[in-house]
C-alpha cells in the first residue's frame, strides 16, 4: 500500500468526522472527495470504497458515544430502561422517547429503502436537499427561537419527541441532513438549540449504528490485509475528528444557531454545482 492511499483514507475520515453530525449533509461533502478514493488507488474498487464509508461512519459514532457515555448509562440503566417520565420535578429523558424520535423515518426508510438508493442518491438531489434543508434551518432560526420553553434535553416532551421525529424523515432524502432536519424540527417546537442538538445526537446512535452494523456483516469480505490498514486510519481519523467537531458544535449552538450553518450549505451546493454542471 502505498503513502498516499493512507492519507487519501485519512482525509476522507476527517470529512466524514467534521460533517457527520454537523447540519452541513456529510453526503454533500462526500461527493466533493468520493472520485479522490476510487482514483488515487491502483487495488480499491467500489464495493470496497463503499465498505470503507461505512468503517469510518462508525468512526462518528464511536465519538458520539464517547461524548454522551454518561447518558448512555443512564438510558441503559436497568432501574430506567421502563421509566415513565414523569410531570414533576424528577423529568427525564428515557429510550421511550428516542424509540418514539426514531419510528417515523425508520418506518419509512424500511418501505422506499431501495426506491431511495435507485433514485434519489444523484449529485442533482443532493443539491436540492442541501438548498431547501438551508431554508429550512433559516425559517427554525427566525421562528422557533420566539418560542423556545424547553432548555434541557431532560424537559423534551414524548409530543416533542414525536414531532422531531416525524421531521426527521425529511433527512431521507440525501442532502437534507438528519441533525439539520431534526436540530431544526426541535427548535421549531420549542426545544433550544442545544437541547435538540443533544437529542438529535443520541437518536442518531442507535439507527447509524445498527444500519451500519448490518451493513458492515454483508461486506466482511472485503476486510483483507490489502485494505485493513487504510481502513483503520480511517476509522481513527472520523472517530477523533468527529469527537472535537461533536465537542466544539455543542458549545457553540445555543450562540452560533442555525443560519450559518445554513449560509455554508448554500455556498457548498454553489461549490458542487459550478463543478459538475
């Protein structure tokens, strides 16, 4: 393997790490680096390039996880696992309410899985999604940050919960991004810009973790002692780019909001139309 290949795999972990979780669509992003994999190796083809995505997307993961491990156990907490949240005093976010986060776009992405990837995976749609998924951020900001009642991650409602996720399913189609659908969906309802980011984090976990888990056990022949090492320093490089852009958005949030984020979409959609059309 050569030096190059390594880096060209750590530099595609840094993308996947800074805009997996960022409201940029990481799928964007990945269209500007995609043809930099397949073109700068002598060995690597397809199915192993698009097993090496989902290597590093773990990589994301592993540091939304480390990031929120304190919740994790909590949720995971035998005492809490059929914890009914409560009116009073003692509130408490519990997996009911990301069960109820997930189901919408889970459902649906179970029925149009295959129309989805057929159709809707061009770089045309993705500039779509980019687009409309920046307004849409912009319209949160301008709208839902009058009426902002819930502070913390630990006041979101089961209604809550449930709206965030109906709008989730807006970040099915590519380009839109599932933290800027649902950072934007909280806030709409009333959530903070730190408390839907929260949330949007730890619903993400599960349904990333168990599509790429399944994902990964169907392409387990392509792990070889060729592609092993660029797999890893990919997987590293997500992992840790991923855990300070998780670190420094959750930070900046509730100051930043939505609408330069959105501005940035905008410019990148600018960016990926003036080179390929």
């Amino acid at each position: 393997m050569e030096w190059y290949e390594l880096f060209i795999g750590f530099l595609l972990g840094v993308v996947e790490g800074l805009t997996e979780f960022a409201p940029v669509s990481s799928t964007g992003h990945m269209i500007l680096v995609d043809d930099l994999w397949l073109n700068s190796s002598s060995f690597l083809g397809q199915e192993v390039a698009n097993t090496f995505k989902i290597v590093i997307q773990l990589g994301s993961i592993l540091a939304v996880i480390v990031v929120f491990r304190n919740r994790f156990k909590e949720l995971l907490n035998p005492k809490e696992l059929l914890a009914i949240r409560s009116s009073g005093p003692t509130k408490k976010l519990n997996l009911l309410h990301i069960f109820i986060g997930l189901l919408p776009a889970g459902v649906l992405g179970l029925l149009f899985e295959d129309y989805i990837d057929e159709n809707l995976f061009s770089i045309k749609t993705v500039l779509i999604g980019l687009v409309i998924g920046a307004f849409f951020m912009i319209a949160a900001d301008l709208s839902g940050v009058k009426r902002q009642t819930t502070a913390t991650l630990d006041e979101i409602s089961y209604k809550q919960a449930l709206g965030v996720g109906l709008i989730q399913c807006f970040s099915l189609w590519p380009g839109f991004s599932r933290s800027g659908s649902t950072i934007s969906g909280g806030v709409l309802l009333g959530m903070s810009h730190r408390a839907a980011a929260d949330f949007t984090f730890i619903m993400a976990v599960p349904i990333m973790f168990g599509a790429s888990a399944l994902s990964l056990y169907s392409k387990w022949e392509y792990f070889t002692m060729a592609t092993l090492p660029v797999f890893v320093v990919g997987f590293i490089s997500a992992f840790l780019f991923a855990l300070l852009s998780i670190k420094f958005f959750l930070k900046l949030i509730n100051k930043v909001k939505l609408t330069p984020f959105a501005i940035y979409r905008i410019v990148l959609a600018a960016v990926i139309y003036f080179l390929y059309f």
